[in-house]
C-alpha cells in the first residue's frame, strides 16, 4: 500500500514500539525506529530484529537509531511508544527539535504519571505540542500475538478527526483493524486504569483462585474504571470498547500480559521488586495505580480494587488478606 510520507518515526524499542514498527514495516512503510541506548540500535541494526524484546519480529524496512533528532527529522508521523514516566523527558526534549510543521505524534502510552496524574496528552500539551496533531492509540494487542500474526483490534482518539482517520489509515491492514474515536479522554484512561485491574487479577491466579473470581474482579474493575473516567470527562460507551472492556479482558487473561505477570508473582509472595525482577519490562500498572489514587481523590471517586492493589505493592499487605478486605467491604447497590 502507498501512503503519502516516505518515513514514519517510532520512538520506544520495547517490545511495543517493536510491534507497532513491524505492523507499518509489513505494509510496506519506512519506519525509523528509535531506541534509548546505543545498545539497542546496535543490535536492531546487526540483526534487524528486537532479540530481546520480541524476537523474530523481523523489521523489513526500518532504520535504527539512537540520536533522537536524526529519528525525527522530516517525517509525518511520529509513533511513541515509552512508558507513562518517561514521556514528560522525551516530550520536553522533542519539543524543542526541528520538526516538520505538519508532523502528526501517535501516542501508544497506557499508563499515567505517577505524581500528577496526567494522561499522556496532557504532557505533551504542556511541552508544547499542539493537541490537533496529536492521537492516542489504545485497544487489546498484546505486542507477541501480533506480531506472531493474529488478528486484533484498536482505536485511535483525537480532538481532530481529520488526523484521527488519517492515523487510521496508516495503521489499518489484514492483522490490526483500526476504529476512531472523539473521546481522548477516554481512550487514554481506559488504556491506562485497566493495567492495575490486570496486576489485581494476577494476583487472583497467582494465589489459586479460579474463573469465578477473575469474573467477579473484571466485573468490579471495569466498574471502578468508569467511575473514574467518567468523573474526569470521559464518555461511558468508550469504557465498554476496545481500549477500555476489550484491553481489560485481554490484559487480565493473558501470560503475555506484563501487569498480569507482575500480579501472578506477587500473589506468589514475592515482593515489588522481586517480580519486577522477574518481569523485566515495565509493568505500567504500578505507576497508575499511584496516579489513579492520586486522581481518585481529586474527583471524590472510591476504588476499592486499586486500594488494595496499592496496599500489596507498596505498603507490604499480604495479598490474602488484601482479597479479605475487599470481600469483608460494607454490601451496596451493584450500579455503586
């Protein structure tokens, strides 16, 4: 497929960007994909795959790098895929490069800043960038299933629904069908608050419960979910699609979920910085479950779930005794 850009640029050499990379590379587009270290770009350039992030993703038309300005230069479209703590640096320092007046920034962040609280696009706002230009991408796509060919969905959100489409149509191909969506708001803390839901339901398989307990924990997550976004602007619909409902269920169910793993190890009796350990790449439930507290609080919202999944990661609370507490809450309305 031709598309009117000759290069987009993807900054994050996680697995994430990795698979976003891929997705463009296999339409056919020049992707320059930016990593952190000097490492990395080494060894994307020696062997044209992530070898330790999602290897055998093989990156038929990119470039590597590690100087940010060369990854950025002249392109349209600007793919970011770092963590939620890393993206007010990188928004500061991308702000003051020479850009192309047009460039439109996609972000792929799911997580939250863990002391203000801010989606990604408010940082990127605060840089500098201009929210016109600026769209979230967000949904159920676990990076090593996509790229070993199955089928997903996303959705991109934007102010503008002119870039919104336009986002669309770069990224949409046979493996990952691509919606659009007006609620920013939504499409970001719908990707950002289901990583905690994810690390309480790791928990859950990590201490041996079964089905009915995940069910009844998605269930309630989703719903503490959406009483937050909704408290902080956003629709209720979007929570019940694919960056919201449909990235819950694949987080929460998943072994190739990082939140997930993060809370099978800690239901195991490990501690935060044992499973992170185990892990390895960042889990962006634990910096949310932080942020989404902090915003609780703001907007006068009760998140039991979150609590308790606080508690376990960095207050030291047994994690049984975490699910006594939460069974052992006064009874209410299930529409509370």
């Amino acid at each position: 497929m031709s598309l009117p850009v000759p290069e987009v640029a993807v900054l994050g050499a996680g697995s994430w960007g990795t698979v976003l990379a891929w997705l463009l590379c296999e339409k056919g587009v020049r992707v320059r994909l930016w990593a952190r270290s000097e490492e990395m770009a080494r060894s994307l350039t020696e062997k044209g795959e992530n070898v330790k992030y999602l290897p055998n993703a093989v990156l038929k038309n990119a470039t590597f790098t590690a100087d940010l300005a060369e990854a950025v230069h002249d392109v349209k479209f600007i793919v970011v895929a770092v963590p939620g703590a890393a993206t007010p640096e990188l928004a500061k320092t991308l702000c003051t490069l020479s850009m192309r007046d047009d460039a439109v920034l996609i972000s792929g962040t799911k997580g939250l800043h863990p002391e203000s609280g801010l989606r990604a696009s408010c940082i990127w706002a605060q840089a500098g960038w201009p929210l016109g230009r600026y769209v979230a991408l967000s949904g159920p796509n676990l990076a090593k299933e996509i790229a070993d060919g199955v089928p997903t969905s996303s959705v991109v959100a934007s102010q503008n629904q002119d870039a919104a489409r336009v986002v669309q149509s770069l990224f949409n191909s046979l493996l990952f069908r691509v919606y659009t969506s007006s609620d920013l708001v939504g499409v970001e803390l719908g990707g950002a608050l289901k990583n905690v839901i994810a690390i309480a339901a790791g928990v859950g398989d990590g201490l041996g419960y079964g089905d009915n307990a995940k069910a009844s924990l998605l269930t309630r997550g989703w719903r503490e979910m959406t009483r937050l976004a909704v408290a902080l602007g956003a629709r209720e619909s979007t929570l019940y699609g694919l960056s919201g409902m449909g990235d819950l269920f694949a987080t929460c169910m998943s072994a190739h979920s990082r939140n997930h793993a993060l809370g099978v190890q800690l239901g195991k009796g490990e501690s935060l910085q044992q499973a992170r350990a185990t892990v390895v790449q960042t889990a962006e439930g634990v910096h949310t479950t932080r942020a989404a507290l902090y915003l609780a609080r703001e907007a006068g919202v009760e998140l039991p779930v979150t609590q308790q999944v606080h508690a376990v990661l960095f207050e030291g609370k047994n994690a049984q005794q975490a699910v006594v507490d939460l069974m052992q809450r006064q009874g209410r309305d299930e529409d509370e």
